[in-house]
C-alpha cells in the first residue's frame, strides 16, 4: 500500500473496472431501495426491506474491497478515487471520478479536490 506511479495507478484503475462498475450499480439500486422504503416513498420493483439489506450490505463490501487496495475512496456518489502517488518530489494524489475514462488529475495531498489539476 504503498505510492502508485500512474502507470500503476492506470492499471490498478483497469483492473478495479468491473467492481467499480458494479460498486455503481450497487450504489443506485440502494438509494432506490431506501427512497422506497422512506414513508411516503414510491415503489420500487426493486423490492423491500430485505433487498435493501442485501444491497446495503453489499456496497459495504464493494467499498472494503476498493479501500484494501490502498486507494483513498473519497466519494460515493459521484464516485472519487485517489491514488497516492509522488510528482516531482511531492506528496500528490493522482484523481479518478466516475465517468472519466482516465487518470488525468492529481493534486497536492493537502489540497484535496479543489486543487486538482490536470497532468501534463
């Protein structure tokens, strides 16, 4: 756990897709669950309390597998992954957000997100 170049940190990003993907789908499908469930919510065919259990229970998981990695999971929704990593001699965190198709942010580590810039 250690710090990622961003060719590792690509490749750990490659690899991570499918739970990421399903980590999304996941996360959907439990909000869904739990604004039907809220008094007055809507149905869902998603079903009731059990389902919301599993699903709850299962992003749980999902969210464990991501942080044993040794990325940083700074967001769920949207989703926002941080990959510590060293430029230049500094400290940064090398960013993924849900729906871009690749590392190109990163930022000091004590800036957090409103420092982000693009690499070059």
């Amino acid at each position: 756990m250690g710090l990622y170049t961003l060719t590792e940190a690509r490749a750990e990003l490659a690899r991570l897709r499918p739970l990421l993907d399903e980590l999304i789908a996941v996360r959907a499908d439990t909000a869904e669950l739990a604004a039907a469930l809220a008094p007055g919510g809507d149905p869902t065919a998603l079903g009731g309390l059990p389902e919301y259990k599993a699903s709850s229970a299962r992003l749980d998981e999902l969210v464990t597998e991501v942080q044993e990695t040794g990325i940083h999971l700074k967001g769920l929704a949207p989703l926002l992954l941080d990959f510590p990593a060293e430029l230049d001699g500094v400290p940064v965190l090398l960013c993924w957000l849900e729906g871009d198709q690749d590392i190109a942010w990163y930022h000091r580590a004590d800036l957090g997100f409103a420092g982000r810039r693009p690499l070059r």
